[in-house]
C-alpha cells in the first residue's frame, strides 16, 4: 500500500503502490497526473529515449538468453518498420484522436509499439511468454491512447509507459493466483488507499493501522488483512544474490498459500459464513457437514442423516433446498466474484 507523501513530481510506482487496480479510479488518477509531473520511475531510469526511436535492431536489444520464436521475430520484424513520430506529428495526432478520429488513434498506437517491447522485456521470467507480455502491453497502450489529454503537456511516451505497466503486471499477478479478488473487495482496497494517502499528508508521517481503521470505520484486523490483498505476487524465478544463480524459490520451503491468498481465502470464508447465517440453524449445520466446510471431512448422507436423527433422503430434500436458496443472484454475486473468470 503506498503512502509516500507526492512531490511535485510522482513515478508509475507511487501510482501503481497507491492505485493497484487504477481502472477502478481513473479520475482520481487523472487528478493526479494533471497536479504532478509524471516521470519515469527507478526501476524505468534505463529506459533510454533512444530504444523508443530507433529501429528495433539497433535500440531494442533483448536478453541472450531470450530465444524468439518466429511469430515474435516477425513482429518485431513489422513493428521495426513502422515510421516513428516527431512531436508536432504526436500532438497532432493527439488531438484528432480525443476528437474520435478512429485512424488517428490506429497511428498513435501502432508508432508506439516499439515502446511496449522495451517495457515488456523487463519482465520476462516472471511467468508469461514474451508474446503474452507485449499483447498485455499492447492493451494497456490502447487504454493510454483512449485516456491521454495532449493537453496536459506531458510526454505521451510516459504517460504509456504507466498504462502499458499496469496491464502487464495486472496480467502477470492474475495469473499467478488461483484465486481472484473479487470487485467488491476491490472498491475497499482503494478506499484504504486513499484514507491512508490523506493521513500521511495530514500527519506528516505514515499513519497506523489503528488510525487508518478508524477513519474507513473497519476492525483493524480488517484493514491488515485487505492490506495483504494488494501485495503484488514476487516471481519465484527471480535471481537471488549477486551471482543471480539462485532463485527465491530455492529458499522457500512453506509450500501453503502466499499471505495475499491467505488473505482472500480468509475473507472468502467470511463471505460464505455470512452466506450461511440467512439459513434456517438446521440448514446450516446440514451444509456444512455434507461440504466439510468445519473440518475438511465431507459427511455422506447417511452419515448426516444419522447425526440428526433423520433418513438420508430426508438430508437430501434439505440439502436440495438450502442450496436452491443460496443460488439466488442476490446471493450468490457475492461468492461468484471470487471464482476464476
């Protein structure tokens, strides 16, 4: 969770830390970038200007170790022919594409493709093919276009290179977790953000969970368990050390779930308790037996059916009749957003 205090200047990373899910809030983003100068980052400071405007074979270099595979080398191939544009040419096309013009917009996007390259290969080996990367990129560099005001006087290339950011980390995070957080949770994780932004300027310093709790109005063991949700994923693959022969994974040995899984598995028991909780106590013990939902160990109808005294076809009408009540869309959107998609 960020809660630096903004200078007058502010990094993809400060954006990113404080808005993990930015299609959530892109006003308050789009606030953000008109009253600071968006720069590139620390981990972008050797993204030079010449590997966005030279041809593809002289300015975008690839890791050795990168073996291309013929789709790849003959996109690289095609974007490395596309005329790169002065700045006169980027603001004009600018304008006519905040005005709809559809060809503007193809131009705009297909000039900067090359851009997306150059970030996308910074995150190799952290679990999505190259050509996955660069069509993630791709997609976050369609949004920048959709989004960005020339008027502003920003540089369009690093007002992309956030959005083209964004998309590949959103992908690679998602695809990292076996389970998804769901919108709900979402809307309350950036609502923490932003109380927490607002105490850090208001107190000069980084506020407590116990602060930010009572300001948002939740139980602070609340607050720490969402905070844990928007921890973006670290690739097992990543080097380790100054030789870079090991990888984190090498030193892991708990193989139960990472601490944001943790966290959404916590929240989504909570979810189905409160679920649970508009069951009759008899409908509810009945579920949780026959789904093992206290121990782990699912009951047979049978097994339940002796418990309550009762017959297994008996269990069955009720099971049958509980579940029906829980598929109702006004209660099951809930559990539903945590499911993959």
């Amino acid at each position: 969770m960020g809660n630096k205090k903004y200078s007058d200047k502010i990094t993809p990373e400060e954006i990113l830390a404080d808005y993990p899910y930015p299609e959530e809030n892109l006003d308050e983003i789009e606030d953000l970038i008109a009253e600071h100068e968006l720069v590139e980052g620390e981990e972008f400071k050797d993204l030079k200007q010449e590997e966005i405007t030279e041809g593809l074979e002289e300015g975008l270099e690839l890791p050795e170790e990168i073996e291309l595979d013929d789709p790849v080398k003959m996109y690289l191939k095609e974007i490395g022919k596309i005329p790169l544009l002065t700045p006169e040419e980027e603001v004009e096309l600018a304008k006519r594409a905040s005005e709809g013009d559809e060809e503007a917009k193809k131009k705009l996007i297909e000039a900067n493709l090359r851009l997306v390259v150059s970030v996308a290969k910074r995150y190799i080996g952290r679990g999505l093919l190259f050509l996955d990367l660069i069509q993630e990129g791709n997609l976050g560099l369609i949004k920048a276009v959709e989004k960005f005001d020339y008027r502003k006087g920003f540089k369009f290339s690093t007002y992309a290179t956030w959005w083209i950011r964004q998309a590949i980390t959103r992908a690679i995070a998602d695809q990292a977790r076996t389970i998804r957080i769901p919108v709900h949770m979402v809307e309350t994780m950036n609502k923490i953000h932003k109380v927490t932004r607002q105490l850090t300027q208001e107190l000069g310093r980084k506020p407590t969970d116990e602060e930010v709790a009572e300001r948002v109005g939740l139980p602070v063991e609340r607050i720490r368990e969402i905070s844990l949700m928007g921890q973006e994923p670290l690739s097992l693959e990543m080097p380790v050390g100054e030789d870079e022969d090991n990888r984190l994974a090498d030193f892991i040995e708990n193989k139960g779930l990472s601490p944001a899984d943790y966290a959404v598995q916590e929240s989504l028991k909570r979810d189905i308790n409160e679920l649970l909780n508009e069951l009759s106590e008899r409908e509810r013990e009945i579920l949780k037996l026959r789904f093992g939902l206290v121990d782990n160990q699912p009951r047979t109808l049978e097994e339940v059916g002796k418990l309550f005294n009762v017959t297994r076809e008996r269990i069955r009408q009720i099971e049958a009749k509980a579940l029906r009540r829980l598929r109702h869309p006004s209660r099951s959107k809930k559990i539903k957003d945590y499911l993959e998609e």
